[in-house]
C-alpha cells in the first residue's frame, strides 16, 4: 500500500517515511502545500498524513480539495496543533484521524495500520477473473486450479493496481507513478522485470487472465489470451 507524507519539518518527515517503509509500505514525501496538494490529487495513494501547518496551501485547504474532488483516501491529520477547535475543524473536513504533536512514532504506526485495516475490513480480497488477491496472506491464487503462490511487495502492487483497473490500459507512467513513486530513481527496466515476475506467476497456478502489452500505450490485465 502507498502512503503520502506532507510534513514540511525535514527530520520529521524522514523519521515517519523510514519507519513505515520498514513496515512494508511505499512512501512518499512532501514538504511543502502545493506539492503535498498535487500528490495527493494524484489519486494512488491509501493514505495520507497531513500536517496543518504548511508552506504555501495548508493541510486544511488540502484536505478541502481532497473531499471536493471526492477522493475518498483516508487521512490522518498531523499537527502541533491540539485545541479542540482544531480537531474538530479536521473532522469536520474529512479527516479520519487526528495526532496532535508530539507523538511517539509507535503511536502514528499503529493509527496507520488502523485506518489501512479500516478501509479493506470490508473485504480482505481482490478478485479479477479467475484470480484472487489475498490481502493477509501476501498472495496471488487461482480459483479454477486452486493453487496459489506468496508475491512479493512490488509484484502485489502491481497485481493490485491491474486487477483494480481490468481491461483497462495502464501506461507506463501511471504504473510507475502508483507502483514506485512519482519521485522514484527506479531503472527503467524495472518494469518490465516484474511484469515478468507477474506474468509467470500467472503461469504457475494455471490462471486463464494474462497481462497483455499494448503497443505505444501500455498494459492491460484481461481475460484468456485475446486483447
């Protein structure tokens, strides 16, 4: 899952991205308002957390256009601000949970994984065609076969965004932005390796949908081998 950080305090920053990426999430940072607001319109994110008090467009503004654009990703307000006034002006724009500052890291972690837990309790699955995506376990099954297999994190992002967008053509750029970051170094034969890694796995447990290259455009999971 991906998480947005919008923090403007350096340190702080680095120390929440760090300890949620040994927690096994995707991470990324912003440090001020107007690129926080950008990012987070970007719509790959599972959530964000937020601080008010930020360069340029605060998190309030932010969180506005997040709910005006009816993004629905959970947020965690994240402030020195702690007067009651403030918490309830958060909630009353969306936010789904409020940490005022300063805060043990610890705490920030266990409200993440709350909130996470929160927005798939409904379904603890991901199902396309005859795959499924098991959230807990970490991996992929075929329904028709009965096998399954353990992915990795980055093949089950992959996996979740191509099965949450089926038929659809994903290019290069939008997978790239959800998978590993629109400010990721990665090379660019990174995806092509775990597409690999998917297409494979796919294999393997017998599955009838295939993830198919549209010339000059992109991907596109389907079903069976036609396009």
């Amino acid at each position: 899952m991906r998480i947005l950080v919008v923090e403007d305090e350096l340190s702080l920053s680095k120390l929440i991205a760090e300890r949620l990426r040994k927690e096994k999430y995707t991470v990324d940072v912003s440090n001020d308002g107007e690129n926080g607001l950008d990012n987070a319109l970007s719509g790959i994110y599972d959530l964000i957390i937020l601080d008010i008090m930020l360069p340029g467009i605060d998190g309030i503004e932010i969180l506005k256009e997040l709910r005006k654009e009816d993004h629905e990703v959970r947020v965690i307000m994240l402030t020195a601000k702690a007067e009651l006034d403030d918490r309830l002006l958060g909630f009353a724009n969306g936010a789904n949970d409020y940490v005022p500052k300063p805060f043990h890291i610890d705490e920030l972690v266990a409200r993440v994984n709350a909130q996470l837990n929160i927005s798939r309790a409904v379904e603890d699955t991901l199902k396309f065609g005859d795959l499924t995506l098991y959230y807990s376990a970490g991996e992929l099954g075929c329904d028709d076969t009965g096998e399954r297999i353990s992915v990795n994190n980055k093949e089950f992002q992959l996996l979740e965004y191509l099965m949450s967008n089926s038929e659809r053509i994903l290019s290069r750029e939008m997978i790239y932005d959800r998978v590993w970051g629109m400010d990721s170094d990665a090379l660019s034969n990174n995806l092509e390796a775990y597409m690999s890694f998917v297409r494979k796995k796919l294999k393997i447990i017998g599955s009838a949908v295939s993830v198919k290259t549209v010339r000059n455009m992109g991907y596109k999971m389907v079903m069976g081998e036609s396009a």
